[in-house]
C-alpha cells in the first residue's frame, strides 16, 4: 500500500510501517520489497541512504526544486517568453527554456502531413515531406538564434531601468544543437536558375510568417533543420522543419516552414518593411539588417542577485556574434575604466554562444561591472553612446550596446547602464 | 504632406540598391563559415560526399496547380496580386466588420497595431504607421491575405482584401474616399516613405553603425 491510496496514512507513517515490515522480515517475495520503493517528491530532511529510490522511466523529470521557467510576455497570438539566462550553465539551451517569438500562435502540425514546397525560379518544383528531407545528408551544428528585439527595453535613455534581470533584458537568445539538411543541397536538388537572387521563405503557420533571404545566404550555412539538442524541434522553434540562417536576426528563421520560393527579388513582406527595419537618426531606415553583431551579457552577478559578502566571486556569462567566432571578451570591475580579458570556455564555436568567467575579488565597494564582446572581424561590442552616435537614439532593434550591473556596497545588484549615462 | 514630395526611388531601383548592399554585406556574412570554425563538416559546409548523386530524386513534383494553391505572396511590382477590385466605402464596412475589435473606429485606437500613420517623420516617427512608414502598398495585400483578421487569418475575399487596403490607405490620408483599388491601381499607389529605406551597411570589423 502507498499513501496515495487513500489510506489517510502520512508518508512518515508510511515509511516507518513499511520499515518495520523489513525490519519484521515480512517481506514474502521480491515484489514485495520493490513496492516499498520510495515514489515521491523528496521529504525535507529525510535520509536518502535509508530508502530505495525511484524506478526508471520512460521520460526524466527535472529535480522538483529546479524550477528554471521562460518568461512569457502577453498571453496573446503575437507574443514572446525569453530564457532564463541567469538559471542556465555552458552554452546549450535546453529545448524546452528555448525562447519563444510567435506572429500567430503556435501552429499543432502533425510531421506526417506536413509538406515544403519549393519552387520558383527552379528547373523542378518539388512537394518534399519530412521523410522526404530526413533521406538527405544530415548535419549538426551548434547555433544561437537571437530575436533582434532582444535587448530593446534599454536602449532609451528617458526609461532606462534598474530593476532588469538578464532574462527580461536579453532572453531573446536561446542556442541550441540543431540537425537538419543544408538548404543549398535541397536547393541543388530543385536546380536554381541563372538570374535568381532571392527567395521567400514562408511559415506554415496562421500568420504564414514571411520574409525574403538572399541567396547567398541560403547556398552557404542555412539549415533546414527538423532536430533540436538531440530531438525533434519542438513546437514553438517549428516543429517539424524551421529555416535556421545562423547568425541572423531569428525572425528571418522562418518556423513551421512550408514554402520556399526562389525569386530575382525580394517580396517587401510586411516583417521586412513595416518592422524588423531600423530607423536612424538621418531619416532613413535600414532595411535587410539581418546579422546580429556581437554582444555579451553578465549573467552572474545579476539583478534580482545579492552579493552576501565581499570577498571572491566568479563573474560569468555568455558571448556571441554574428559575424563567426568571439575572439575576446573583456570585464571591467570599475565602470569601465579598465578592462582585462575573461577567460572563454571551449567550444568556441562560429555563431554560437560562448561562455566567459571571470575570478573577481570585491573588495565591497559599490561599483560597476559589464563586459565587452569582440568577435573575429575586429568588431568591439559598443557602448550605448556609441550606438546612440551611430543611429540615432528611437531605434529599438539590434541593441547590442554593452550591458552594465550595479553592485551596491550593501551587495544588492541592479541592472547598471543608467549609472554610466 | 509636401516633405514627401521629392525624389522617389522606384520599385525597380530599389530592388537593385538592395541586391547589391547584401552582395557588399557578404564578406562580413560569410566570415567563420569556412573550414576551421569548429563545427563545419564537408556536408554542414555545403558540399556533399564525394559519392552523392547528381540528383537524389526525393520529394515529389510540385504541379502548377500545386503551385498555384499555395503561392500567395504579393512583390511590389503586382506580381501575385489575384483579380478583383474594392472601394475605400466598401472597405469602411469591412473594416467595422472584421478588424474594429482590434484595431480600433479609426485605425488608431488599437487595442492592436495602429494602422493609421499621419505624423511627419522627421528624425524619426514616434508610430511607425501605414502612411508614414510603409514603403510598398503591395504589402498590405501580401500581409492581410495571410495573417489578418488575425482570430480568422485567410477568410477575406480578394474583393474584400482590395476594399479594406483602399479604406486603410484613406484614413492615412494616401488615397481619395472613392478610390478603386484592384491589381493594377494597388501597386501604383505612391507611399510617401519608400526612398527613406537604404540597406544595410553594417560590415562587420571596427566601425559601428
């Protein structure tokens, strides 16, 4: 018998009966003694040495006290969660923290329906189903994808907050294993024809999301890809098959992907024209920004964090760019005064996130600390000045300008970037 | 609305500004995709075993009329737009009909986006709007047809969609209350904003931008 039962028995109670009747040598057979097995939530205090364990099962379960959660918006159909970059070790996201950011719900495809149709400027118009894109050769490759609204709470200088966690500030960025075909075999399959230059790629889902990649692009790393750290891609990155364009802006990673058109031109959809377009401060709007620069973000010590003592502490983080590799991150410890490198952790991998640590002594003081991305083709991760000078100061895509956290000498850390303006 | 007035770019030079900033964007794009960035393989860097075929054969062909089913999207140039035709007053009862709830009486009161765009840009539109942001009408159609109404994407008839576009673009002052909209007259309206869009010029390397 076990509590559930319905027995009104406590588990302590449970547990000591059940001790006793091993104790009593009571026990009849074998299957006697594996009903004994502890099934439950852990008890506080309880001797773990003491009591069998939990069976295997068909799918892990997180320890209950690990209760990592994504950070949803609105409840609505166009909406975004963000990771919690503060609650995650190494580089990997797993699946199900990865961010979300949906135009129209997430779409219930079921694989064995779903088809992409790729046509267009193309010697053979081809209806491929999931079985079909699995026969091709498979690749694996370790990419960030990063909303390119990520960060676009802190670039105002009349609303700049303190009270930020590296979540709510940055957890638009979310990186993962991806598998899938190479989009220039599928390509090579159909046969692109001389004079095509573009193509639109279209989501199958109710806001058939759309947006127009250049070719280039999509003969060199773009992915399709249907696997996700190891499993089918979930629901909200695109089950079953998404565009992954790695190192690219995420809407352009075009989810539940269901058409792909090759074209001379691109379509003008309305998330390359109305949004995902950054005004600067000439009048003009940039258009087709579809890298993300480097960036990097402490996410030790962070807001909601409270340091308890001065002393040493680990300032760790996570870097990332674009344009291939992160060759260096700095940390400065007094408002960006001086810098020194922080230590990056292998894999450094191309488009992906990296980790950085840095050993800090505080000395209690209050202060300042932020970190400085620099990626391989010599590109500095800018101050928010730098940017505000570059594009003005109402753009709010692309904010890659180098984040800052307060300590107080009461060891309270707030988001910092206010302080230095 | 004379600041609008002036140089305007057509579709045509446009699509050529663009092809050629993503070309000179290239070098930055590329860089970390050769051999030695850690992760590329012969196949993840695009080139198949030595053993592959010239044509693998999956998939089935696509007929026209497949083709046809699902190829929904609008260019600026026209190219998609289905025939029909709509009226800015038949498009005013389309819109009290079917997008009101969420976008407002008059386009501005949300709770949704604001589709109404009237206030000059200047250094930079404080609501980025229909009239005074939009580059191309012919992607209200491209963009309706596919995701609104939003609780009901897809339901519009194409009279309904030209109809509702032409009410849309009078309340943003683009058009006249009895205008006619159908697949000739919608990418020939002019949109006050179109030259200010310029690629990007981000490269990458020491200069920010």
């Amino acid at each position: 018998m076990s509590p559930k039962e319905g027995s009104g028995l406590s588990r302590r109670a449970w547990l000591a009966t059940t001790s006793g009747v091993i104790a009593a040598g009571l026990l009849k057979t074998q299957a006697d003694a594996v009903s004994l097995v502890a099934q439950e939530a852990p008890v506080v205090g309880q001797d773990h040495t003491k009591v069998p364990g939990r069976f295997v099962s068909e799918l892990g379960q997180r320890a209950p006290g690990e209760r990592p959660r994504r950070l949803p918006r609105t409840q609505a159909l166009s909406s975004s969660s963000r990771t919690p970059l503060q609650d995650l070790h190494g580089i990997i996201t797993p699946a199900d923290l990865h961010f979300e950011r949906h135009h129209g719900g997430v779409p219930n495809i079921i694989a064995e329906e779903h088809e992409l149709m790729v046509h267009g400027m193309v010697d053979r118009p081809t209806v491929f189903r999931m079985a079909d894109l699995k026969r091709y050769p498979q690749s694996s490759r370790i990419h960030f994808v990063e909303c390119s609204g990520n960060g676009g709470g802190v670039y105002n200088r009349d609303r700049m907050p303190t009270d930020v966690t590296p979540q709510a500030l940055d957890g638009l960025l979310s990186t993962s294993e991806w598998s899938g075909v190479m989009l220039s075999t599928i390509l090579r399959e159909v046969g692109v024809r001389p004079g095509a230059s573009w193509l639109l790629a279209e989501g199958g889902d109710s806001a058939v999301m759309s947006r127009s990649v250049p070719l280039d692009k999509a003969m060199d790393d773009a992915m399709l890809a249907y696997g996700q750290n190891g499993e089918a891609i979930r629901p909200e990155q695109g089950y079953p098959v998404r565009l992954l364009l790695p190192g690219w802006e995420g809407n352009a990673n075009v989810k539940w992907l269901r058409r792909i058109e090759v074209t001379d031109q691109p379509t003008m959809t309305r998330e390359e024209t109305s949004r995902y377009t950054d005004p600067l401060k000439d009048g003009t709007a940039r258009q087709f920004s579809f890298v993300m620069d480097a960036k990097s973000i402490i996410t030790f010590p962070s807001y909601p964090y409270v340091l308890p003592e001065p002393g040493w502490w680990e300032i760790k983080g996570l870097a990332w760019t674009g344009r291939g590799r992160i060759t260096r991150v700095d940390i400065s410890t007094d408002r960006g005064v001086t810098w020194v490198p922080a230590e990056l952790q292998v894999p450094i991998l191309s488009k992906a996130t990296v980790r950085f640590r840095h050993l800090w002594e505080w000395d209690g003081r209050e202060t300042v600390i932020l970190s400085r991305a620099v990626d391989e083709t010599g590109y500095v991760q800018p101050t928010i000045q730098q940017l505000w000078e570059a594009r003005g100061e109402r753009t709010n895509y692309h904010q890659n300008h180098q984040r800052a956290w307060r300590i107080g000498a009461d060891g309270v850390v707030t988001f910092g970037l206010g302080e230095l303006l | 609305m004379s600041r609008f007035d002036g140089a305007r770019l057509t579709c045509v030079t446009f699509v050529v500004v663009a092809v050629c900033a993503v070309a000179a964007c290239d070098p930055g794009v590329s860089a970390g995709n050769a051999e030695g960035d850690g992760q590329a393989d012969a196949v993840s860097s695009g080139q198949l075993p030595a053993n592959a075929p010239s044509l693998f054969g999956f998939g089935s062909p696509a007929s026209a009329a497949r083709v046809a089913l699902w190829d929904i999207d609008v260019r600026p140039d026209g190219e998609g737009l289905p025939s029909g035709t709509g009226t800015a007053a038949a498009g005013k009862q389309v819109y009290e009909m079917y997008c009101i709830a969420c976008h407002g009486p008059t386009g501005n009161e949300g709770p949704n986006d604001r589709l109404v765009g009237m206030e000059p840009w200047g250094d930079w539109p404080g609501t980025r709007g229909i009239g005074n942001y939009w580059p191309y009408a012919t992607t209200l159609f491209d963009y309706i047809r596919k995701a609104m109404p939003q609780n009901a994407p897809g339901s519009l008839t194409a009279d309904q969609t030209y109809a509702v576009i032409a009410y849309i673009l009078s309340l943003n002052g683009l058009l006249s209350a009895d205008a006619v909209l159908d697949a000739t007259t919608l990418p020939a309206v002019e949109m006050p904003m179109r030259d200010r869009f310029v690629p990007d010029d981000r490269v990458g390397g020491p200069s920010i931008r």
